[in-house]
C-alpha cells in the first residue's frame, strides 16, 4: 500500500498573514510539519498543496514535494479540507492506486511528532474494518458548565441542568485536536466525516494547541520552548 502525506498550506492566510512561512522559533511554520512526516518514516511521499510560489518554495527546501499548484478556486476561505486532499489526490493519479493510504497534516501543528504520526498509522491499520483516525484532546473544564453572553451582557448557562453536578460526575468531552487525519483513499474520495465512527488518538492536552491569532502564536511559541527544553533535560 502505498502511503502519502498531504500538507495544505494555501497563501491567504487572514488572521496571521503568511502563517504557514513565518517563522515560528527560528524556521518558517511549514517545517515543522514537514520534518515531522519525513522523520516518522511513514510515506512514500511528503506532498505540499498550495496556491502559493513562496510556500512552494520553502517547502521544497524543507523536504517536500510541490507536484502542482493549487488552483485559486481551492484556495479561499471556504474551501474546506477534505477538498483539498481530493484534489491532491485526484492530481496523483495514476500514480497512486486506489488502494493508497493519505494521511492529511496541518502546516500549522508545530506540537506534531513522528510517533504520533506512527501511532495513528497502526492505529488504522488495526481497524477491522479499517476507520479514518483523527488526534484528538481532552478539554481542560466540562464542556456542560461552558456558558454565553446574553443580548443583556449577563451570563447564561448552556446547559443549566448540569450547574449542580459535581465535576466528577459530568462526561468526560473530547475535540479535534487539529493535527492530523489518516483515511484511505476510498474513504477521502468518500468525503469522511471525522465524528461518529471514526477513531480519536487522544494526545496530551498540553501537546495541543491551534494557531489562530497572535495571542495563539505566542503562547504556541512559549509551550514549544518549554517542552524542547523539558526533553533536553
């Protein structure tokens, strides 16, 4: 079977303008995600899919391969992901067949590492039969007690029938985690939905942490720092 790596990386990123290429302690954003994949031994193919000659561009410096360029219509806001991985996937065949294994990584997922990506894959492997796995993590607080301003700037309690119960006694909840997906290509083509049915590969919360605005990006840098320095310890 063969195995390969898509890493979507469009060029009009909004809240964090050119966030797959900007550094991010030391080296563009992107690398992380690439090192990580190429050093997992995983694939036979790191692939980058993007709109965007830069990124190209830095990408083929980290390691991974830019066999096209995205075009504009994959690349705006809306588009979602499983697009794009079809779309890698469409322009990869016959080079790939139908019996191939995609696994899709966010260049924005500097926590991600190799044994992760390999857990996941034994992970698939061993589904009989085989379901998509997605990473996922614990929330730090219940879920249930989560609460919304009101139109009067008050709090107000979604689910208000759990305000009484103790901590212990609500359901442990779970969220995408944002890393990565492993499907084979039926199931991409298939248009997955990573909910019920599919399997969670739960990682340490505090290996977790979405990119999204500059308070994001400094604590992402701050956590980085401090678990390098935990393992060189």
């Amino acid at each position: 079977m063969v195995t390969l790596c898509v890493i979507p990386a469009r060029g009009g990123s909004k809240r964090i303008p050119r966030k797959n290429v900007r550094l991010f302690r030391g080296q563009p954003m992107i690398a992380w995600s690439i090192q990580a994949a190429l050093a997992s031994g995983c694939f036979d193919q790191v692939v980058v899919s993007t709109d965007d000659h830069e990124i190209a561009a830095v990408a083929q410096e980290c390691g991974a391969t830019v066999p096209f360029l995205r075009p504009a219509a994959l690349a705006d806001d809306f588009v979602g992901t499983t697009d794009v991985v079809v779309h890698a996937i469409e322009q990869l065949v016959p080079e790939y067949a139908s019996s191939s294994l995609v696994c899709c990584l966010y260049a924005t997922a500097p926590f991600v590492r190799p044994e992760d990506l390999r857990s996941g894959h034994a992970l698939w492997l061993a589904q009989e039969p085989s379901r998509p796995v997605f990473t996922a993590a614990t929330y730090p607080f219940p879920i249930q007690r989560a609460f919304v301003i009101n139109a009067d700037g008050g709090a107000e309690m979604l689910q208000p029938e759990c305000y009484q119960m103790r901590s212990q006694d609500l359901a442990e909840a779970f969220h995408d985690a944002g890393q990565f997906y492993w499907a084979d290509r039926a199931q991409w083509l298939g248009r997955p939905q990573f909910s019920r049915g599919t399997v969670p590969l739960i990682l340490p919360r505090w290996r977790v942490q979405d990119v999204d605005t500059e308070e994001d990006w400094r604590q992402a840098e701050l956590l980085h720092q401090l678990l390098d320095d935990s393992d060189q310890g």
